[in-house]
C-alpha cells in the first residue's frame, strides 16, 4: 500500500445521509515546510488512483517534491477512498450514498487542515474532475487558495457533457436491462460498453483520423479501442463507476450553501491566480465552457492547450501536451501573492 489514510468518522454529506466510518486514501509527496505555506493540493480524476497523478510531479518540475508539499486526495468513489466497493452494508454497492465535488472538497479541507494543520494552499491543480476540484477549492475557500490550475476541466457539468456522461451510465445499465433493482449484479465484465462509448469522446476526431494510436504501439483502431479503452473500463468496478459518474453529472461549484446555485457569482467569488487549460479539441469540456468560467474569475488566465488529443491532452501521455502544462504551473507558482 502506497498511500495513506485519514479516518473521518461519520460523516453528513451534502444529500443529508451519514456515511459512516468514512475515509480518504491520499498520497504526499515531498516535505512540509516550517512555515506550512509550500503546500500543491492536486486530486484525482474520474476513475483515476493517485499513480495516474504521478507524471506531472518530479524533480526539475512545477510539481516539484524538492520544493513543495503536494497532497494528493483520491476522489471518494475510486476504489481507495471510501467507496461502494469497500464499504460495508447497508451502504455497499448500489446503496452508496450520493457524493457531490462539494462534499469531495469539504472532506479533503478537513484532510488539509486537521491532518497537517495547513492554512494556506499555493496551489490547487487537476485534470478533467480533478479540475472540477481545483474549481470548487477556489470557490469554497477564497481565502486559503492562492492559486487555482483546472486542465480539462469545468467548474460545473455544462449539459452536452451530462448527456456525455449518461451515456456511459446508459450503456453500463442496458447490462441489467435498466433495471436499478438488479444494479448489484453488475460486474467489471459489464464496463465493456462504457469503454466503447467514452472511446468516441476521450479523444479528437483528427486524432484518430491521423491514426495516432499507432505512435502508441497498436497496429489497428479495433486494437486500440481493445486494449486502451475496454481494458482500461473493464479494470474498473462499476459501482464505483457509477458513483463517480454521479458525482461528475451533479458538479457544480456554485450548489451549496454558500452560493445557492449562483453560478456566476461562485466563479467571481475566486480570488485565486487562475490559469484555465481546456483541451483545444476537447468534446465534452469544451474550451468555450473553460473560457466563460474564466471570463468571470477576477484573476484568471485563460489558455488552451493547443492539442489533438482531444480531453487526453491532459492525461499525460503526449509529451509536448505535458510541456505546455508543465510550464504554464510554472509561471503561475512563479506569481508572488501579496498578503
């Protein structure tokens, strides 16, 4: 075991339901410094474990474990956090209560600063719903996050990419008929379709139109479709996957009590350096959502990550992507923050 845990207790989430015994799996990298201020907070993503984080922090990087603190918190539903996979009945499986960006954030809050005793965060970061995060950071706690870097990521689920993620949902429960009374009988041999699906929206159309999949060492599409996207899906549970997908169709940063569902004025309420990276080809988080959230943060760059690898640009796998990521953390840790 890699990671940590820290034990929460019973915890009231956002719907009104107890979850008891709840937990957050998260990994640190780096040293704490005297101060407590060189602290990088950098979630996970949908159906991603704190490894998949790993490619953007290292020596000589942004991300730096020489320099900084970096704390990466598992989202709640991936298997290592409290999950429907890991949690005892009444609440296992189809019976995992519904868990909110907000209630993500709130838990990893109380990780922050009841674990480590930290105040101040210089840098919030992550991709795709881990960009839903750093948003959500940003916008809970104005006065602790100093700096905000969501890549291929929305501050809410805009409706193309809910129709997006329902169709994922749609396709892993056609395997029980629709039926949510058999929703237990799931299995990851079910996950499949889910794979097929999110296969057509993951990356761009030039994409697989310039057959870059070959670069990564598969000699047809139906290979790659195989052996990327139905292996990866099916190595993952689908309770899980249906509580992440839940979590991601329900994001939000403004449905909570601090902004009753005022979108605009959550995203003005972020005082926070903001560096905004759609995915220039991204489908489903799309650059022109990316850039009006934007518009409305004070202190927000805005800069797309001009790319063809569609949502991916963002996943670490295209060195030149993870470059342009890579430098503009940089400029953005480079910012002095005054008071």
């Amino acid at each position: 075991m890699d990671y940590e845990i820290f034990d929460l207790g019973d915890v009231t989430l956002q719907s009104g339901v107890t979850l008891p015994n709840a937990f957050l799996a998260y990994k640190t990298y780096g040293k704490l410094n005297e101060k407590k201020d060189n602290v990088i907070v950098y979630p996970t993503a949908f159906g991603d474990q704190h490894v998949q984080n790993e490619w953007l922090i290292g020596d000589g990087m942004a991300l730096d474990p020489r320099e900084y603190f970096i704390i990466v918190p598992n989202l709640l539903g991936n298997g290592l956090s409290s999950s429907p996979s890991n949690t005892p009945a009444p609440f296992d499986k189809a019976n995992f209560p519904q868990i909110t960006i907000y209630d993500n954030v709130q838990l990893q809050y109380r990780l922050v600063t009841e674990k480590f005793g930290i105040q101040k965060i210089a840098l919030v970061v992550g991709w795709s719903m881990g960009g839903v995060q750093s948003f959500q950071w940003g916008a809970s706690y104005p006065d602790m996050v100093e700096r905000i870097a969501p890549f291929c990521g929305g501050a809410k689920t805009w409706p193309q990419t809910y129709v997006v993620l329902d169709g994922m949902k749609a396709s892993l429960m056609a395997s029980v008929g629709f039926d949510s009374s058999k929703q237990n009988q799931l299995t990851s041999a079910d996950m499949r379709a889910v794979g097929r699906v999110y296969a057509g929206w993951g990356l761009s159309q030039t994409y697989y139109k310039e057959e870059l999949y070959r670069e990564m060492g598969f000699d047809s599409l139906e290979d790659f479709v195989v052996g990327v996207w139905e292996d990866s899906f099916m190595k993952m549970d689908p309770h899980n996957v249906l509580a992440m997908l839940w979590t991601g169709q329900n994001a939000d940063i403004s449905a909570n009590p601090s902004y009753n569902g005022d979108f605009d004025e959550a995203l003005k309420s972020i005082k926070a350096h903001a560096c905004v990276m759609p995915g220039s080809t991204d489908l489903f988080c799309t650059a022109d959502d990316n850039e009006y959230e934007a518009s409305l943060i004070p202190n927000a760059v805005f800069t797309p990550i001009e790319s063809i690898w569609g949502h991916f640009a963002g996943r670490g796998i295209n060195r030149v992507d993870n470059t342009f990521i890579d430098d503009n953390l940089k400029r953005l840790l480079a910012i002095s923050i005054n008071g």
